[in-house]
C-alpha cells in the first residue's frame, strides 16, 4: 500500500524506531523498556523486517533507528542495515556497543549504516558497571567508539544522567570531544518502565540539575562547530511539558521486537489500548487510520485547560504515558505543565524521590 498524504490530510511520519530486539546483555537500572519483555521467539524474523523496511520508505520515512534491547544482538542485521539503505532510508544505530568490535563495525558500514549512537552510563568505569549491571563495558565502548570514527561513521555520545553522574556533565563532554563524536545527548533519565521502580534511587536534585544546567551553558562557546549539544531540562523539575514524540502520531512511530506499532516507546503501559501489528496491517494503513494512532492525535482528544491553550498546537499537551504514571489517566493534560490541576504531584514526587543518597538498584534480568 503506498501511503497518499492528500486523501488522509496527515503527514507522513519523519522516523521509525525499528526494535529488533528486547534481549539486551545489560541490566540498566534506568532501562525504559515495558516490563514484560518479547521473548526471543516472538521476534519478527528478517524477512518481514524487510518488508516493514520497505513499507517504511513507501509512506515517507527518511530515518531508520535499528535499536532495542541490544539490536546487535540480532545476526541479521547487516542484512536490514543493507536492505533500508537500498530502499533509501538513513541508518541509525542506537547500541550499547558491548557486542560489537571493529570488523562487524566496518560490515555495518559496508551494508550503509551512516550513524551509531552509543550510550554511556557514567564516565567512570566502575560507577557504570554499578548502573548497567554489566561488567567490563566502559573500555568496550570506547573502542567501539574510536572504531564508529574510524570507520567514517557519524557518533553521538548518549550521556544518560542521573543523580550520580549528574556531577560529571563536564566529563562526559569531554569524553565526546576526544571521541570525536559529532555529536552528545545529555539524557536525563525519564521515569517509565523499568526506570520508574528505581525512581527513588536515581532522581536528582534540584541544585544538581541547576549545576549541570550551569556547566553546559558554559561549555556551549567553546563548543560550537565542534559538538552538537542536545540537551533539555528535566521533565519532573520543568513548568512546561515537552512536545513528546513531536505530539502522538505526528513524527515518529515505533516497531516492538513483536511487531506492535506504537505512536511512543512507551505507550503499551496505558491499558486499554490495543496496537495494530505489522504482520496483519499495513504500516502506512495503521498511520493512517488505526485507532491507536488516532486516539491522541491532534487535539480533538484534549481536555481543559489544553483544549483552550495557545500552546496545543506547540507541544500537543505533552506525555500520555507520564500522564498515565503520575495522574493514572492517559486522557489528563502532562501534570509537568504548571497549568494542570495536577502539577502539585511533581513538587511532591521531586521532594521525596529527589536526593544524592545510595538507595539499592532493583536490576532486570533477562537473557540473551
Ligand atoms: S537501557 Fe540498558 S538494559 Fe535497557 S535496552 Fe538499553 S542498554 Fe539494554
Ligand atoms: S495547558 Fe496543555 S497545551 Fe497548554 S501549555 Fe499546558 S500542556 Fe501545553
């Protein structure tokens, strides 16, 4: 099916977050993926990849984020790297790097990955072990980096921030200037899935954030023409929610390693919602028309104050999911907006999850 803008009135979506995977050798303690994990044996197999990659370019897609879990995991995918190349889509691959070495790398690049985004846990290695539950990865991702460069790939740096490395934003900065990454995301954990079960031992504190808001505003001078800098304040300490995803079913959507299509990573945590699959839909045809996109797209769905609010348009009432979390209604305006009857739980959730303390991880466990 060939996606037709003009008789649906909606634009096609910019990316897809291609999830190959849930298996993942790490054990984040900030990991935002659902609870319940994919098993391997429901993962989609290559050849209908294939074809959602094919699928993909038809409706418009320009990117492709191969991601997961661990997507390297996956033994196919040069061949899905090779196949969205082919079908014109840019290659994006969002990894922990501790399965890759050198040779599958330059593979990667043979097969036309143009881009690799490897996340860090901290800048010190012991430190990010104690996060990621995994042993030994801190040298193995600055290999790989070095050899993403090396092999003429485009790197970001994926800082993922909390309360214990929150202290190191300059480090990191550093760490991406001598990696040469073109690029560095400084992440602050959001509270879903996993993540939200260790929200009391992860989230900073308000003078944290305001001294890493500091450092990196001092840093951008220098910085400029050497190293994107993509960063944005916290939700849980901001007056004013993020457009999330660009708005529901406006930019991106996601494939789960099952084949659900979701508008947002996160979405099969708000119950009651059903997701159309690729193996029985079409993509363009569940963008268009499948309920679950059209549940919280534009603003028809939106409540007060949002329904009457100049910004809706702007940042399309925020997060679903963190309305689902905080307020346990996906339907309520983002509680991170000042202006929502609900904003007061924030101030309440930051003074008792906010700190600097060791407070136990809770680990995930899942296999390979
Ligand atoms: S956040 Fe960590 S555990 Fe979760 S998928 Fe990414 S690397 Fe794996
Ligand atoms: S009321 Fe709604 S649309 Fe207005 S700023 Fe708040 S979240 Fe955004």
């Amino acid at each position: 099916m060939t996606f037709c803008g003009a008789t649906t009135g909606i634009e096609p979506p910019l990316a897809l977050l291609a999830e190959l995977t849930h298996r993942c050798p790490l054990r984040c303690a900030y990991c935002s993926n659902p609870l319940a994990l994919d098993p391997a044996s429901r993962e989609l197999d290559t050849a209908v990849w294939r074809r959602v990659l094919d699928e993909a370019a038809d409706l418009g897609i320009i990117q492709v984020h191969f991601s997961g879990g661990e997507p390297t995991a996956r033994k196919d995918l040069e061949a899905l790297v090779a196949h969205a190349t082919g079908a014109g889509l840019y290659a994006n691959l969002i990894t922990s790097a501790v399965l890759l070495d050198r040779a599958r790398l330059e593979r990667l690049r043979d097969a036309g990955l143009q881009h690799v985004q490897i996340g860090f846990q901290d800048t010190v290695p012991a430190k990010a072990e104690i996060i990621s539950g995994f042993p030994g990865g801190q040298p193995k991702k600055l290999e790989v980096a070095r050899a993403v460069t090396d092999a003429g790939m485009a790197l970001t740096v994926n800082a993922i921030v909390q309360r214990h490395n929150i202290d190191r934003v300059d480090d990191f900065i550093d760490m991406a200037l001598e990696l040469k990454a073109g690029r560095i995301e400084i992440a602050n954990v959001q509270y879903y899935g996993w993540a939200l079960k260790n929200r009391a031992a992860l989230m900073p504190t308000h003078e944290q954030l305001i001294r890493m808001d500091e450092r990196v505003r001092a840093r951008l001078p220098e910085l400029t023409g050497r190293l994107v800098v993509d960063y944005v304040v916290p939700d849980y300490y901001a007056k004013r929610p993020k457009a999330c995803m660009g708005g529901w079913g406006r930019k991106f959507l996601n494939v789960t390693p099952s084949g659900s299509v979701l508008p947002c990573h996160a979405a099969e945590t708000i119950p009651g919602m059903t997701f159309d699959r690729v193996t029985e839909r079409p993509l363009a045809d569940i963008w268009a028309n499948s309920a679950a996109f059209q549940r919280y797209r534009g603003t028809d769905w939106m409540p007060q104050p949002c329904r009457s609010c100049d910004q809706r348009e702007i940042d399309w009432g925020g997060c679903r999911c963190q309305a689902l979390a905080l307020t346990g209604s996906a339907d309520n305006t983002d509680p991170v907006c000042e202006l929502s009857e609900h904003h007061g739980l924030l101030a309440g959730i930051t003074a008792t999850d906010g700190g600097t303390a060791e407070v136990p991880l809770t680990y995930r466990s899942f296999s390979l």
